[in-house]
C-alpha cells in the first residue's frame, strides 16, 4: 500500500498545482457557489467523461487528466463549501483556499487508506469507466441529500461523497498515468 499512497500524493500534487495556478488567475471566485451548485459542476465533470469513454472523441480540447482533476478540485471546492457556506463575495486569499485544500486533501488520502485497506486495494482490478460510472452514483445520492436539505436517515452525507468522488477520479488518474508507462 505504500506504492499507492506514493501515487495518491503524486495525483494530488497534480491537482494542487493546478488548483493554486486558477487561484492566481481568478482567486477565490469559487466562494459564490452554493453546494448544489458545486454538485452540478462535477456532473458536468463527469458526463463529460462518459461522453469521452462512450463515443473515444473528444471535440473540446480537455484531456480525460484535466477533467479528472477538476473533478478533484471541485469536489474539494464543495467541501470547502460545506464547511464555510457560500459567500457572497471573493472573502479567502490564496493562502487561505490553499490551506483549506490541503486540509480536505488530507482527508481524502485518509479515507483512502482506511478503506484500501479494508477492501484490497480493490479499485486496482477496476476498469476505470466504473469510477466514472460511480461518481456519476455519487452526485446522484448528494443531488438527494441536498433535495431532502442535506438531511439523511441511514447514510453518509455530503461530504462522505465528495471525498468518495475525489478519490475515485484520484484512482482515474493512477491509472492513467500507470497506462502511459505500458
């Protein structure tokens, strides 16, 4: 398990450097957007991978990584979200929305291990079209809770989802770089 935390961090890498680049173009621009509406963005994320996976043309220039990693970084941004409720205003510096994107990171590599663990590293036989397929499941049960006011009788909530839909496109992206190397 240490190779895939080694791999985990280098995706992560990958996101941050991506996430801390659009924060020096557009700041903290994010900080409008209600959850549901965080939500709505990674579907648009992840439909546009299935529609990559369906149909193997891509007519916009945005490579199955880079949606990948926006669907990390979104799904971090929606975390965020839920932790400070949506401002009406840019009210984070870079430093800030850096260390709060360190902090869920962190807790999507937790997650990750203890649940690598009790499953066996099980993502690793997984065809990478069922990651997209389960974060499509995933917006679909968080879309549901934000429906019934993020209120839930038996499951995890919001931000349990958020981290499952991080770490699968995290997965997405292992395996993507695994395939370059054959």
């Amino acid at each position: 398990m240490e190779h895939t935390s080694q791999q985990f961090d280098q995706a992560f890498k990958l996101c941050r450097e991506v996430f801390s680049k659009k924060m020096q173009d557009y700041g903290a621009s994010w900080r409008i957007m209600r959850p549901q509406s965080v939500t709505d963005q990674i579907l648009i994320k992840a439909r546009r991978l299935r529609s990559i996976e369906m149909k193997a043309v891509c007519m916009v220039d945005e490579s199955i990584e880079e949606v990948l990693i926006a669907v990390v970084n979104y799904g971090i941004i929606g975390l965020i979200q839920l932790e400070l409720g949506y401002s009406e205003t840019v009210d984070l510096n870079n430093n800030q929305a850096i260390s709060l994107y360190d902090k869920y990171a962190t807790q999507a590599k937790d997650l990750m291990l203890a649940k690598n663990h009790d499953y066996d590293e099980a993502w690793r036989v997984m065809r990478p079209e069922s990651y997209t397929d389960l974060i499509l499941m995933k917006i679909n049960r968080t879309k549901e809770i934000e429906s019934n006011g993020g209120e839930t009788k038996a499951s995890e909530g919001i931000d349990a989802n958020y981290l499952d839909m991080i770490n699968y496109a995290v997965f997405g992206l292992i395996k993507k770089e695994e395939a370059g190397k054959k």
